[in-house]
C-alpha cells in the first residue's frame, strides 16, 4: 500500500502543500491569495524539503502501531467434527 501511496499523484500533491504549510508563518504569508482566499503554492517543494523523503515519512506515519498485544494462546486438542471437517476438505 505504501508503494501505491508513493505513486499517487494526488497523494504527492497532497504532501507537496503540506511541506508548504509547515514553512514559518512569515513565508506562508506570500502564498496567501486573498482575492482567491486560498494559499497558491509555487510549482515544486520548499527548498531543503527532499520530496521522495517526505513522502516516505508522511506515509509511515500514517500507518498504525504495530499491534503489542501477545499471541492468542493456543487453543488446545482439536475437536473430532473440526478434525473431520480438516479431513473432508484436502
């Protein structure tokens, strides 16, 4: 899924803005188009932004934690009707 992620062009573009947004709030400020009442971001990333990284780090910390919980214990003896039920489907 990350790899699909990386080759998202809306994905990229969505993480291209958001570099832009996270700049101090004196540069955002020449972006800010208040006819439009929107931000209008030049072509490319902030400079000293590497894209492929940024990329890869909003994708990571989009996924969940990995799960600490213990594995389930196991569950014992099989049934006779699952140990049937095993033979019948090979």
């Amino acid at each position: 899924m990350a790899d699909d992620l990386a080759s998202d062009a809306a994905y990229v573009e969505d993480c291209r803005v958001a570099a832009w947004c996270e700049r101090p709030a004196s540069e955002l400020s020449r972006y800010w188009d208040a006819g439009a009442r929107q931000f209008t971001f030049p072509e490319g990333w902030p400079e000293g932004v590497e894209a492929e990284r940024y990329v890869r780090e909003q994708i990571a910390a989009a996924a969940p934690p990995p799960s600490e919980l213990p594995p389930p214990p196991p569950s014992g003896p099989v049934s006779r009707s699952v140990q049937r039920l095993r033979e019948m489907l090979r």
